[in-house]
C-alpha cells in the first residue's frame, strides 16, 4: 500500500491587506504564502491540505475572498486541493459569501471527502460568541451514518476545538460534549483527529485515535507565569503520513524571531466561554 501524505496547517488569523487590527503588522499572509513555498521547495506533494480553522480574525466577507485567493494560489503551487474548517475566530455568513461564493447564512459548514482512499471529515465546532466549542446533534448523526460504511484506507476528522484538554487553562481548549463524540468514534474506522485553537503541537490519543492539535502559522502560544499566557513570533506546519504501518506526524517549524507578541491574563478566556 502505498503511503499518503497530506499536510495540516491551523490558525492562520488572516485579515484582507487594508484591515487595520491586531494583527496586521504581523504580515500573516506572508506566513501562509511561506509555508506554500516552503512545502513546495522541498519535494513534498501532499495529497490534499488541511486547515483546520481560525482562518480569519473575526473576519468579513472581504477578508474571506481575500483568504480563498491566497488559499487557490497555494493550492495550484502544490497541485493539491485545500480544504478548510471554521475556527471561533471565523463566521460563517461571511464565510460562505466571500469564500465559498454562496449566498450568506448561518448553517454549519461540514463535509466528507475521500482522497486517494482516505476520508476526509471535516466538522465545524464553533459556538457563535464564544470561545469553546461544540459539535450540534445534527452534525452528530450526520457524522455517525458517514462512519456506518469504512473507507479505504480510514478516516481523518477535522475539528477546531481538540477533543482531548492538551493546556490546563479554563475556557481554552474546551469542547463541551466531548462524551457525545467519542460515542460516535468509538468502533470507527477514524485514524486520525486533527485539530488547532491551542497555538501549540500536542500529538497523544483519544480513546486509542492519534489526537493532533497543531501550532499553526499566525503565532505560537504558551503559559507564561502562573496567571497569563503569552503569544510569540511562530510559524509551522504539519506533514502526515498514513501508510500500513500506522500514521506519523512530523512538524516543520520555519525559522522565525519567537519575540513575544502579547500576554493576557488566563481570566479573559474564562469570561469567553
């Protein structure tokens, strides 16, 4: 059996050129656009690539047209497609109209895709207004009648929020009905949970499935002192491979200056939830 790879990115924080926020003298396109390049520079031909959410920061219709340019033209460097999930950062009436072309609502955005005999689930776990996450019921049976029938070589589910707590820090991580989900998993043929939102890689198990929560491109993140949490300079991405023998990630790192970009106390997430 021959190996697939694809490669996972998380986070991105992308505003269109002209918005003035936060983030805009970050240059987090720049980071994007060097992670398209780096992927393609070394050989590396992924199969698909992976977003898995915070594509924008508390974006616009205008900033997602932005994104899907910058997205279709990593996607024709690497001759592979992309594929997307949506963050708590992320809002889906302006997602659908200015990345997707549809008109706007407020539907969950998931779906499955089979590639090269793997499946490709993706979820959408936001709660609009709040930081944590959850997976809505209808997602749930929806997701378990997709898992009734195996594919080929297994299934990949993407999901913002990690089912598993990798950062003790109220309100960061949480997914609320992490029990109703791994009642759906459970059984599956699901070798892999891709995820993002903690600025941080975390690779464990849940319930026996390799769990990924990645960094991502916009910045890394980490607990600074005992009541704050403190964002750097950081840029990377994930390369996985499934094959006979398992499944295996390894993390690319591009260099960067680490400088601290902002900290804020951990009670500000908690208001959040």
């Amino acid at each position: 059996m021959n190996p697939i790879q694809f490669v996972h990115l998380t986070d991105t924080h992308l505003n269109a050129p002209d918005k003035e926020n936060l983030f805009a003298k970050l240059q987090l396109a720049d980071k994007v656009r060097r992670v398209f390049s780096h992927i393609h520079q070394s050989g590396l031909r992924p199969s698909f690539v992976l977003i898995t959410g915070d594509l924008a920061h508390e974006g616009d219709s205008a900033d997602y047209a932005y994104i899907r340019k910058l997205v279709d033209e990593g996607s024709a460097m690497l001759g592979a497609p992309v594929y997307v999930i949506l963050g708590n950062h992320d809002h889906r009436a302006p997602f659908r109209e200015g990345y997707l072309g549809e008109t706007s609502s407020e539907e969950a955005y998931y779906y499955s895709h089979t590639i090269d005999g793997l499946r490709l689930i993706g979820l959408n776990s936001q709660i609009p207004g709040h930081h944590n996450g959850m997976i809505d019921d209808q997602q749930l049976s929806w997701l378990a009648e997709q898992l009734s029938t195996p594919a080929p070589r297994g299934t990949i589910v993407a999901i913002h929020h990690p089912l598993s707590t990798v950062i003790d820090m109220p309100g960061y991580d949480s997914l609320q009905n992490v029990e109703s989900i791994r009642d759906v998993l459970a059984g599956s043929d699901v070798i892999g949970i891709m995820a993002g939102h903690v600025h941080s890689n975390h690779v464990g198990t849940f319930h026996g499935i390799l769990s990924v929560a990645a960094s991502g491109t916009a910045f890394g993140g980490e607990l600074a002192e005992a009541e704050h949490f403190r964002m750097f300079d950081a840029c990377s991405y994930n390369v996985v491979t499934v094959d006979s023998n398992g499944v295996t990630v390894s993390t690319i790192a591009l260099p960067t200056s680490n400088a601290e970009i902002f900290r804020f106390p951990l009670t500000a997430l908690a208001e959040q939830r």
